[in-house]
C-alpha cells in the first residue's frame, strides 16, 4: 500500500466522521421573518412574529423538516416602507434565508416585490388584500377580494336586505381598491349611484364626530343602510368609539369590517358594539379542535391566559405548514422545486377544514361572517357553503377581468390575457 | 312576523305578566325540548322557536330569552345540558344549568356549544321583552320600551296600543307610544290622519315612514307626508347646525389642550420642544397606568390621573430642559433637532418598556353614551367633560400666569431677561418651573386625550403639528390668541368636513393658515412693544 493510498484512506476516514458529524448538525433550514417589530405597524405585525416563532419551535421539537432544524432570522423593518426591501435583501442576500414569512401593508409587499423577484426567493404573505398582483415568488395566504369583500356584500344584501351602502375606508391603496370593485359590483347588482355613499380618511384619524353624523343622517332615509368599512389600523378603536357614543345601533346600521379582528377588538369595550359584523376567513371563536389546540399553544407560547389569535396568524399556520409539505415533497428546500411542488398542496386550516395552494398562487378559504360579542370575541352567522379559491385578478375591474394567472409548467404566467392569448396583458393596477 | 307571531306574543305578555298565572314550570322534558329545538334550527326557525318559548308560560322564559339575546345560552356538548354562561373570557366559562340555575363551575370552552343568535333575531326579541316592560311600573324601562318600539309595532300589538296609550300617565311615555302607532300606521295602512301625529317628530323611524309615504301610490298620503316632512327638515336643519358647532367646538377644545403646554414653552419661552407630543402621551400613559393600579375603579383613576399626569409629564419636561435645552439657549434649530432626537427616544422607550401595542384605557360609565337634547341631537359625554375640562385647564393657566409671582416673575423674564436678573429674579429656577409648568400642561392634555383617541406609543406624533399651527396661528406668546385659534380652527375643520371629506378638510385648513401668515405673520394676536420685536 502506498503513502497515497494511506493518505487517501486516512481522508476518507476523516470525510466520513466529519459528514456523521454533519448529518445531526447540517445547515439548518433559515426562515426570514420580515415584520415590523416598531412603528406604527408594531402593533399588528410583531403578533405574527411571535406566531412564526412558535411554529418554528413547534416544528422543530418534531424533528425539523428533512431531518433539518430550522432556524428563524428575524429583522425589523421598522414600519418604515423602504426599509422593507432592505431588509428583504439583507434576508436573501446576506443571511441567504430558504424562505421569507413577512409584510403587513400593501404598500411595504410592493416595495419587497421587486427585490424577491430578483434574488429568487420565496414570500409569504399573510394578510388580506385589494388583489391585482400576481408573481412567482410571493404566495398570498391572505384573502383576495373575491374571499372576503364580496361575500360579505352579498351577505348584506341578501340576508339582510341593505339597499343602500356607506363604503367608509382609510387613504391608502387597499381600500380604494377595494371600493373600486365593492362600487362596479353593487352598481351591477342594481343599486344607483345615490344610495351609494364614499368616505376615505387619514391614517390615525381619531375625530370621527362628523363623518358618524354624516353617516346616521345617510342612513335615515328608510331604506336599509350598512356601512363597509376598510378603515385601517388603531382608527378603528375611536371610530367604533363615536359609533357607540352616537347610539348607533347594529340593528339599525350595521358596520361589516374587514380589517377588524380579535387583536382590534381587544383594546376596546365591545359591549356596546355587540351585532356588528366583520367578514374573514377564520375566527378566534370557531368551534374545532384544531382551533382550540392551536390557541392552547399560543397562550402557553406568550405566557397570557387573554392572548387572542386572528385571521393573518391562521394565514402564517397554514402557509408554514403549506411550505413544509412542498419541501419534504420535493425533498429540497430549492427555490424552483419548491414553487413547484407546492401548487396542489393541503393541509388543514383552523376552521375544521383544508386550504389547497391554487396555481395562482393564491389558496381555497372558506369566508365567514361574524358578528361583535360582548367579549371582544366573533360569533359566526353566516358561512360560505363550501371554499373559496382565490381570485388574483378581480372580475369587477375593467382592466384585469379577462386576466388570468397560472404559475404551472408551461403557461408560467401571472397575468394571462384571456381574451389576447397572450402573457403580460397588463392590468390597470391602482398604484401607490 | 306573522299572525301566530303576534299572538304568541300577546300570550307571552299574559303569562309573563301575572306570575301567579304562570308559575308552574313546564316539565323539564319539555324545557329540554324547547331549547334543543332552539339549539337544533337555522336562524330562520328560530324565530318560532322563540315566539314557542315565549309562549310557553314558563317562568324561566324571560332568563333564557335574555341569555340567548346576550350569546350566552349554550349547551355543553358531552353531557347535552343546556347552560347559561356566566363570564365568557379566557378558556374555561363560568356557567350555570339553564333548567334548575345550579351552578355548574367552570366548563371547557371546547365543550361549550353556544346557541347562536344574529343582529335580526335580537331586535326579535328585544321588542318582545319590550312589550313585557310596557307594563312595568318604572316609568323609565317603560319609556325605554316605548322608544324600542317605534318602527317594531305589529298588527297585534297594534290592536293594543290604543288602551296602552289611555292608561299610560308618563307623558313621554305616552306621546312614544302614539309616535309608534301613527308609524304602524303610517306604513301598514296608509293613514292619512296618521301623518299629522308624526309632522313634528324628529326620530329617526317617523321619518323614515314619512319617507317610504312619499313614494307611495295614494297622492293624498304622498303630499301630506311631503308637508310633514318639510316642517321636519326645517327643525333638522337647526339641530344640524348646533350639531356641527359641537363638534367643532369639541375638536376645538382638544386642539386648546394640545397647544396650552406648547403656548407657554414656545409661545413664552421661546423653545421649539419637538417631544411635546410625547410628553401628552406620558399623560395619557399615566391614565392607563393609574387605572392598571386601581382596577375596577375608572372614574378615580382618571380623576387621580389629573394630577399625576400633570407631575410625571412636568418632571419629565423639566429633566429634558436640564439635559439637553438649557444648553442650547438661543440655537433654536439645534433645540429642534435635539428634541426631536428626544422625542424619539420616548417614543421607543415606551415601546420597548410598555409595549408596542395601544394600551386599553376605560371610559368610565359616567363618560360614554350622549346627552339627548332631543331625537335628533345629543351631545356625546366624553367630548363634553373634555370641553369643559379645556376651559377649566385655561382658566386655571391665565390665573397663574395673570396672578401669581411665578406668572409675574415668568413675563418678567421673557421680556427682558438681563433686566428681571439684575432686579433679583433667578432665571433659571423660572426657566425651570416654566418649563416644567408647560410640560405638566401636556400631561394634562393627554389624561384627556386617552379618553378620545388611542393610547399608544404614537399619540404624540399626531398631535405635535396641531399644536404648533395652533400657537402660530394664534400668535407667540399669547394664550387668548390660543384658545380663540384652537376652537376656531376645529370649527372650521367641522365645517369643512361634511362637504369636502377628511383629507381635504385638513388640507384646506393648512393653506388657510399658510395664506394667512402672509397676510399676518404674528398671528391673530401678535405681541406688542420692545419684547415682540426682540
């Protein structure tokens, strides 16, 4: 035997102990959380860290993913738009995370989008939004228009018999989005022009005192009034706040939101606002066991018998175990195997059911209707009978209602124009 | 409803009434049936459900009514008893037997299976339960019923109301009570005469009837509806226009309260504090906290709030001028910038310390709810104290600064420093004590604010640009100038937001005072003599 051949034995035998080694202690999976922890997102999004957090750990104490931990690489981007595609490039770029959970507003995922495109990485996103967008990076567990703001208008109009509409909402992209197509859609319905009433405030507007009037006024014509609200964030608080204080009554005039959940609720004694309804796809106070299970786990997880969950923590539950099923099914935790692997993927959701990731991008929710409860909790009324999935171009928009998006092999498209043939039929999107 | 509805009804008011009647309990068998059919059916069939269990006679009726109204009737899921939920938080419930009222312990909110009521099965059954109170002898749950009952009469509560309304001796009571017939009227049967009851009225459900009159087929009843609703909007106009001069004079008022403190230091001292946002949030910080010390006492706290707002946030201010202002006297760009750079560090520091979260601070009870000053027009109690409290903060500043050595002592120096020296006055403890009084005013702003507007580590920020537009516009240095600009400037703002939205509204404001500082640089009231040109 030569001095080569021993040598080589000897690094072989080396190699070997040194990938034992490695087999417990490969390169964990890196999850990049991209929440505001500061600024006037805080109080909404640091929430959802936590929820990453507790996944994670929970995921983790069952063996990781592949045999793999996973590691959680948080940053704060501070509430601060920009800062968001920083961050974001720091996450893909420096820390070279697998995946990115992360954004709250629209307008912070616009400013991450081009930066994910770029780098190839993957986001999850959480919260509800005005839709018109698709890309091959980002997957939107949160409701599209189709699964939230439409429903709870037909609610409205068919079980209760509204018939004329204050669509009240904050100055930002979302809403008026959302209003845009709430407005196309009732005026197709057959509801004129004048028993349709616009209202569009600051950010943190807290003096409420002449729109609630404006609003009482409207809706004493004799006809049934409901307002849609889209006000956003800790606006809501003095809102709800003057509607209480003006005796406005939910059977009288009641106020759908869809930005007002549990976390909302909690600053505020909801007595008075008992009846009042908000639409989304989960609900703290859904009867499952797996609801129950997981809301023992986050009150154990935060140390608080009151914490409360809401609908965008259930969007992180299910778009962390979508990515987990995706990557064990491809075995992998690469970029393009895993966008691949996961359309078609289902786990189950909080409510007692299952999401499906759509080819779109977008997943299946079922879309409920809760009414305010003394306790600050939801009580549901009214459901959709089955799942809806989400529609990332909306019908009630002139420019996107002949767009599709399908990100499978071979169309690999995100806004296929239906009626053209051709991808890149680009919409009119609501810019910011 | 239907007719069955109705005369269930009628016989619930029997047997409710006249306990003595009624007092035999319906077998449990039965009770047990009545709920579970009430558990079993979708929301439509619950409605005769109800009108079933309010017909039955039994005693219990009116607490399983009252519970199932409130979402609290629910059954447990392994046992199939029917409960009444005692407290709902957290994740075990309180609860007690619906049938016998036995007390049940703590239940598993997993093995809770609440009994779902929406917002049209509880006004249901809040016009039943106020056809029982109809006949209460407290007059005030009888004015309340009669109230509820506008726009909810039905044809066999109709046949009723005429010997109601003769043997009601409350006035309200009474003309309540007609209000609700002539609508019943008014829409069911196309009354005419019906009309002439409803002409002066300024609830919400008359007019509605008048206005569904309007468009009605019969020309006779669509005019005389058109007349009466002609003198209606003539009295509306006026309560409108009261309406709006309240809001406006309350915005007003908060705008007072924010600028007060910054009158004195900017005004009269002259020091741009940019973190005097945050010290009225330390204000309203100190509400939540002092109510987080006394639980289940609001009301005292946010009274004792009053002056330990005012200590913390004057404390606070006074450290901040030792620290960082007194060594940058006569540089005020960098005063600017370096209590800008303060009040960021508050800012994070309440986040980091507290929370990030907004904090929940209670109203308390003599707080919320309105003062009806007639059906179209009630002033909301929580904006009223926070008028009053500005006026009382004001006056308390002008006596101060009008009658005591250290108001005295304050002008002395502002307008002749050197001079007020050599005549013995120690600059620098007035420095403080000015500051420290400005600050203290914040505070006070902001144990008011928390009653308004979200308590959380932004408050201050929403507020620190009002509060100098405020004392600019109002002119430096004089406090009238800042009371007439705080409550013109919300005025103005009200008036402007019906017809041009929020947004506008503000935008308008601003180039409003932006043109007039053209006009008048000093303000509306600019100081006079050597000291304003100094």
């Amino acid at each position: 035997m030569s001095i080569k051949k021993h040598v080589k034995l000897g690094l072989s035998a080396l190699a070997l102990s040194v990938s034992l080694n490695s087999v417990a202690a490969e390169d964990p999976i890196k999850v990049g959380i991209l929440h505001s922890l500061s600024g006037t997102m805080a109080i909404s999004e640091s929430t959802l860290k936590d929820t990453m957090l507790m996944l994670i750990e929970k995921q983790n104490a069952e063996g990781g993913i592949l045999g793999r931990q996973l590691e959680p690489v948080v940053v704060d981007p501070a509430s601060n738009w920009p800062l968001f595609a920083e961050k974001a490039r720091e996450l893909l770029a420096k820390e070279k995370v697998d995946v990115i959970f992360g954004n709250w507003t629209s307008v912070s995922r616009k400013s991450v989008l081009p930066v994910v495109e770029e780098l190839n990485g993957l986001l999850f996103y959480p919260v509800q939004y005005e839709g018109e967008e698709s890309s091959e990076n980002v997957f939107y567990t949160g409701a599209a228009p189709n699964q939230q703001a439409i429903p709870a208008v037909d609610y409205l109009m068919n079980e209760i018999g509204v018939e004329r509409w204050v669509l009240a909402g904050t100055d930002y992209v979302y809403p008026r989005t959302t209003n845009k197509i709430l407005e196309t859609y009732l005026k197709d319905a057959g509801v004129s022009a004048d028993d349709i009433m616009i209202n569009y405030t600051p950010f943190g507007h807290s003096n409420w005192q002449s729109i609630v009037s404006d609003i009482k006024k409207f809706g004493s014509t004799g006809k049934k009034t409901a307002v849609v609200s889209t006000i956003n964030g800790d606006a809501n608080v003095p809102f709800y706040r003057e509607l209480a204080n003006q005796g406005i009554d939910a059977a009288d005039i009641p106020v759908v939101a869809f930005s007002v959940g549990e976390q909302e609720l909690s600053g505020i004694d909801t007595g008075p606002l008992v009846g009042h309804l908000a639409a989304w796809n989960y609900f703290m106070s859904v009867d499952s066991d797996a609801n129950y299970d997981f809301i023992d786990a986050w009150v154990e997880h935060t140390g608080k018998e009151d914490a409360v969950t809401n609908d965008p923590m259930e969007a992180h539950y299910i778009g962390f175990n979508m990515y987990v099923e995706a990557v064990k099914k491809a075995g992998t935790t690469d970029v393009e195997a895993v966008k691949d692997a996961i359309i078609g993927v289902a786990v189950p959701n909080l409510t007692g059911g299952y999401a499906t990731m759509m080819p779109n991008h977008h997943i299946t929710k079922p879309v409920l209707i809760g009414e305010i409860q003394d306790n600050g909790q939801f009580s549901v009324v009214w459901e959709t009978p089955s799942t809806v999935a989400g529609d990332a171009w909306s019908d009630f928009l002139p420019g996107s209602k002949d767009l599709i998006s399908d990100w499978r092999k071979p169309m690999k498209c995100g806004n296929f124009n239906v009626v053209t043939g051709s991808c890149g039929g680009k919409a009119e999107v609501a810019s910011n | 409803m239907g007719i069955t509805g109705s005369l269930s009804r009628l016989l619930l008011v029997c047997l409710l009434l006249w306990p003595a009647m009624a007092t035999a309990q319906v077998d449990d068998p039965e009770a047990q049936q009545l709920l579970t059919a009430l558990a079993e059916s979708s929301f439509a069939e619950k409605k005769d459900v109800v009108n079933r269990i309010a017909g039955s006679g039994d005693e219990r009726a009116r607490t399983w009514l009252e519970a199932f109204a409130a979402n609290k009737l629910a059954r447990i899921e392994s046992t199939g008893q029917f409960v009444i939920v005692l407290s709902n938080r957290g994740r075990n419930w309180d609860v007690e037997s619906a049938t016998t009222g036995e007390s049940l312990g703590e239940v598993s909110r997993r093995d809770i299976d609440t009994i779902r009521v929406n917002n049209s099965l509880r006004s249901e059954l809040e016009s039943i339960l106020s056809v029982i109170d109809l006949k209460s002898p407290d007059e005030d749950s009888r004015l309340t019923a009669a109230r509820a009952l506008r726009g909810n009469v039905d044809d066999g509560l109709a046949d009723q109301l005429p010997d109601l309304i003769e043997a009601e001796t409350a006035s309200d009571v009474q003309l309540a009570l007609t209000e609700a017939l002539a609508i019943y009227r008014v829409e069911e049967q196309g009354d005419k005469s019906a009309v002439a009851v409803l002409s002066g009225s300024l609830n919400s459900e008359a007019r509605a009837a008048l206005q569904n009159a309007v468009r009605s087929d019969d020309p006779a009843l669509a005019a005389a509806a058109n007349k009466a609703l002609e003198s209606i909007e003539q009295k509306l106009k006026f309560n409108r226009a009261a309406e709006t001069l309240y809001f406006g004079l309350s915005l007003g008022s908060v705008l007072v309260l924010a600028a007060i403190g910054l009158a004195i230091t900017f005004g009269v001292m002259g020091v741009i504090n940019m973190a005097h946002g945050e010290l009225i949030m330390l204000g309203a910080y100190t509400t939540w906290g002092m109510q987080q010390l006394l639980p289940g006492q609001p009301g005292l706290a946010l009274i004792l709030s009053i002056p330990a707002g005012f200590l913390v946030a004057a404390l606070a201010g006074i450290a901040i001028e030792r620290t960082v202002i007194q060594h940058l006297k006569g540089r005020p760009l960098e005063t600017l910038l370096a209590t800008f750079g303060v009040s960021l560090i508050l800012q994070q520091l309440v986040r980091t310390v507290i929370s990030p979260l907004n904090r929940t601070v209670i109203t308390p009870d003599w707080m919320s709810g309105s003062v009806m000053i007639n059906e179209a027009l009630s002033l909301t109690l929580n904006r009223m104290y926070v008028i009053g409290f500005a006026l009382v903060v004001f006056a308390g500043l002008m006596l101060i600064m009008r009658k005591t050595r250290l108001g005295l002592e304050v002008r002395a120096v502002t307008q002749n420093r050197a001079m007020a020296r050599s005549m013995g006055i120690k600059a620098t403890k007035v420095d403080i004590l000015t500051f420290g009084l400005g600050s203290g005013v914040a505070g006070l702003a902001g144990v008011a604010l928390s009653q308004i507007t979200n308590v959380g580590p932004n408050l201050g920020q929403n507020y620190i640009i009002d509060s100098f537009m405020v004392v600019v516009f109002g002119g430096v240095g004089n406090l009238w100038g800042t009371l007439l600009a705080g409550l013109s400037l919300g005025t103005i703002n009200q008036l402007l937001e019906p017809w041009a939205g929020a947004v506008l509204a503000k935008i308008l404001v601003l180039v409003f005072i932006i043109l007039f500082i053209q006009k008048r640089p000093r303000g509306l009231f600019p100081q006079k003599g050597r000291a304003a040109e100094g």
